[in-house]
C-alpha cells in the first residue's frame, strides 16, 4: 500500500499543514515526537522545515544522527500522535526502552537514512538534516533535505492528496490530522476546487 512518491512531489505531502511524528535514532536510542509545526521551504531539490523544541530528546537524537523522519499520521491514530506528544523518550531511553516499545509502534527502518518509519502512518518521508545551526538555536527550526518519501496510495496518489468527504466514508481513517490543541484536532475531510476570479 505504501508507494514511492516522486520527490517533485515531496512537498505537498506537508503543504496542507497536518499534524506529523518526528522520528529519529542514533545507535540503540530511537524516538518519536508529534510536531504540528512543520512546511515545505523548497520544490528542488525538497525541502522541509520542522520545530524541534532544544528540550526535546528528539533534538538530541537529530542532533547527533544528522537525520530525522517524518511520518504523517492518518486519523486512526490520533490517540497515538497525542501520547508521543505528551511524554519524553528520555526518561524512557535511560531506563533501556522507548516509546516505540512502550506502545507496541511497529516501525521499519527507512530505505535510505534507516529513521524509523511507522507503520499504519499514511506517509513517510526520510530527511537529511541541512546544518542551520542559528535557526535551531535561536528559533528550534530545523531545516531538512527529503531524500525518500513514500505515501499509502489509498490516499495520495499521483502526487494528489485523495481526501473523500467523510459521508463518502472510503478511506475517513486515513485522513490527516491538524492539531487545534489539547489534544483536539480536526481532520481534512473536504477538497474544493477554486477557480480564478476574472
Ligand atoms: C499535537 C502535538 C503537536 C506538537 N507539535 C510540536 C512541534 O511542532 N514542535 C515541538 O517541538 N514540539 C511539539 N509538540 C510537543 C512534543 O511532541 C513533546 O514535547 C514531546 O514530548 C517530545 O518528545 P521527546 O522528548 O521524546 O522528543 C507537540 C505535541 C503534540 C501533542
């Protein structure tokens, strides 16, 4: 189910704003973060912009690998997102588990960079970290090079988000997540074509 995405394409698999797991791994240590704050910066080659709080121990991971993950999270796993996103892996990592375990988050490693791509996400995209040292210190942005991206084609397919209307019901639960906070989010459930205004 999980396709290739051409990296042309890369970009708008994070245009619309969802919610995204930020994952990482350096040596034994993996994690996984929920970031509502993520965009693309350039077409080509692709590149992405996300906010990794310094106190997070995904900063540290990403920090020390040069590389993070992104994985998109359909609304099915809301509940998940939510819990990545409300504890640390540090405490977890110095007890010689994480959270990935800690939630049976089945995972495999991405074909490129080997960050872990969660399973039951509807997209993955494996980043290289671009070094923007004054950007991560002074505002925790991150700035990415995608070097591999895939999506569930149920979804998106030929470079196109697929998001039925929810009464349709095909494919509700694959549907992206935007974060409203406190743990409420909405979920993209309509696409509009616009027109130009002559
Ligand atoms: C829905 C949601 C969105 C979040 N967005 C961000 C974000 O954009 N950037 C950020 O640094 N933290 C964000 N957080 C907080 C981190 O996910 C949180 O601090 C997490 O516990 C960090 O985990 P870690 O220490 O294991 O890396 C968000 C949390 C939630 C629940």
């Amino acid at each position: 189910m999980m396709k290739p995405v051409d990296l042309t394409h890369a970009s708008r698999l994070v245009n619309h704003g969802p919610t995204v797991l930020v994952t990482s791994v350096h040596g034994a240590r993996r994690n996984v973060m929920a970031a509502a704050w993520s965009m693309p910066v350039e077409f080509t080659p692709p590149r992405i912009a996300v906010v990794i709080d310094k106190r997070t121990f995904t900063c540290e991971l990403v920090l020390a690998s040069g590389a993070f993950g992104i994985c998109i999270p359909g609304a099915s796993l809301a509940d998940l997102t939510w819990t990545v996103g409300s504890e640390s892996g540090r405490e977890l990592a110095q007890e010689g588990t994480d959270k990935l375990a800690r939630h049976g988050i089945a995972f495999e490693p991405g074909p490129v960079l080997g960050q872990p791509l969660v399973q039951g996400a509807i997209a993955w995209l494996e980043c290289r970290r671009i070094p923007e040292p004054h950007s991560e210190q002074a505002y925790d942005t991150f700035f990415g090079e995608v070097v591999s991206a895939f999506a569930d084609e149920r979804v998106f397919s030929a470079g196109r988000w697929l998001l039925d209307a929810f009464d349709e019901g095909s494919n509700a639960d694959l549907h992206t997540l935007h974060h409203l906070g406190s743990g409420n989010f909405a979920v993209a459930s309509r696409v509009l074509r616009a027109k130009l205004l002559k």
